[in-house]
C-alpha cells in the first residue's frame, strides 16, 4: 500500500466533499451523543487542518454542559503541543479566545496555557480501516504519544465516511484506537 499516494487521494477527497458542512454537522451531533453520560473532566483534541472535522464546537458545549450541571467540576479541552525532541505531543489547556502561536508546522497551538493528561483523546484520520486503525499524516507523532501516554487515554479517532479503507494493513508501530467516529455513527466497534 503507498500510504503517500493514498493519503494526498484521501486529503484531496475530504477538501473537495461537495457536502462536507452538513458532513461535519452529522459529525457533530454523532460526537455530542457519544460523549453523553462519559465522566471525564479533561478531553485532548486537534487543531483541524487540511479539511479535517473540527471537534472544538462540541467540546466547547460538553465543557459548557457540564460545568453548567455541576459547577464543582471544572472540564478541560487540551490541544496538542509538539515536543521536537522526542517527537510526541503533551497537552494544553485550550479555550476559545485563549492565547494561540503556531507550531513548527504552522498548526495553531495554545501559548503558555497549562499542561494536562486526558483520559479521552479525539484524535484525526486521514483515513481509517477495520481494527481501530488510522492512517494520519505519516509522522507517527500520535502513536509515539500513545505508546508513552499514562494512564493511558481512551482513543477516539474522528473522520469522515469518505475515509473508510477497507483493505488498510497497519505497521507494527501503529495504535489502534478504541473508537471511531464518523459522520454515519460508531463505525468502530462495530
């Protein structure tokens, strides 16, 4: 399989999807319901790039829902910061109107907000097969983070339907994820 090849097709599919606004509002609404009745207080995200579901309009509700059910508990949402070094991410709180710098990849990060461990990570695809397994961007940050990440999170990846590989064979390194989602529901696990 020549992932480059396939995922500048996939990346090219999404960021020409004639319906992908009413995609993304279908993915929304999926998201929204799949997170009812969790009990986690920090979630990690994903600045969205290249067409990529934005997950931010639903976090920012779930943080709002929650925190207007109970004002005792205090729910976070972490984006991604890149440690150059060691090629993983850590987290970040993120907040609308927050701070924000770009990192070594022109990707919005929050600037000097505070580091947290989620316990539920949305995480996403380029594109996605049976198993749990994503294809991504290639440079293995998010299976470096996951590999290290204590206790570690449950994983959610996010993507479109137009993302589905049917015959994707992971590499020995890749993650699997415990979830996905995608604009039709739960397509993982089914």
């Amino acid at each position: 399989m020549d992932k480059i090849a396939l995922r500048k097709s996939l990346i090219e599919a999404r960021l020409n999807l004639p319906d992908r606004l009413q995609r993304a509002e279908a993915l929304q609404r999926v998201m929204r319901i799949w997170l009812v009745g969790r009990t986690d207080t920090v979630i990690g995200a994903y600045w969205p790039i290249k067409g990529e579901f934005d997950p931010l309009p639903a976090l920012h509700r779930w943080k709002e829902d929650g925190e207007l059910q109970n004002e005792s508990v205090r729910r976070r949402i972490g984006l991604p910061v890149m440690d150059k070094e060691k090629k993983t991410l850590t987290f970040h709180v993120w907040y609308p109107g927050c701070p924000m710098e770009e990192d070594g990849f022109g990707i919005p990060k929050p600037k000097d907000t505070e580091v947290v461990v989620p316990t539920l990570l949305f995480v996403p695809c380029v594109g996605y097969g049976p198993g749990g397994y994503r294809l991504g961007y290639g440079g293995g940050f998010y299976d470096r983070t996951l590999a290290e990440l204590q206790p570690k999170p449950v994983t959610v990846g996010l993507g479109f339907g137009q993302g589905f590989i049917d015959d994707f064979e992971p590499e020995p390194h890749d993650q699997a994820l415990d979830a996905i989602l995608n604009d039709h529901g739960v397509v993982w696990p089914i």
